[in-house]
C-alpha cells in the first residue's frame, strides 16, 4: 500500500490486517519502489492524490515487467480521473470516501478470489 496520509494508512492498515491480508505500508513513491523491487506483491493499493501524477510510479512500480493489479484510490474520481489513472497502468480505481466492504470486494475482484 502506497498511503501518505498517516490516518488513512493506519486505517487501512488495520482494517486489511483484520481480513487476514498482509501489508507493507510505504509512504512515498520512492519508499513504494524499493519496496517493490525486494518482494512479491499480489496487489499495490496507490493513493492518488489530485495534481500529483502517478503514471510515473507505476511504470516504475511495473519496471520489472510484473502485472501486479494496482488499485488507485483517488480523492476525486472523475471519467477525465479515471481514464488517466487506467491508461497510467491502473487496474482499477475507487474514490474516497468509500465504504470498506466496497475496498474489499474490489480488491477480492482484481485478486480473482
């Protein structure tokens, strides 16, 4: 998980820990790239924050040539939102707030479980 926001992170965090999922909570772009590149992944969850591209990251974040599903939460999703997001490399997105059931189905969905 790729979250800045120490709230939100936590939050996350917790409530994945608590589905029985593991997590690497990393808080920077650089921090998210190493990270990457000494594990294996099953799913990155990205925060995008508006005004901030995230293309980069996850082009470098698929350098190695992984296909690791990436699900974008993004603060404001729009259709303009969304089609960068997906043409960046995203697999999926979901805007905050979101109900968590809502996070889980979509991260179950993109794990194919």
């Amino acid at each position: 998980m790729v979250e800045d926001d120490p709230k939100v992170g936590s939050f996350l965090t917790q409530s994945l820990r608590a589905e029985a999922y593991l997590v690497d909570w990393a808080t920077t772009a650089e921090d998210a790239v190493a990270r990457a590149a000494r594990g294996h992944f099953d799913l990155i969850l990205l925060d995008r924050v508006p005004g901030r591209p995230n293309g980069d990251l996850m082009r470098r974040l698929h350098a190695d040539g992984s296909s690791v599903p990436i699900l974008v939460l993004t603060a404001q999703e729009s259709a303009d939102e969304r089609r960068v997001a997906l043409g960046a490399g995203a697999h999926d997105t979901l805007a905050k707030p979101f109900r968590l059931e809502v996070l889980l189905q979509r991260i179950r969905d993109l794990l194919d479980v």
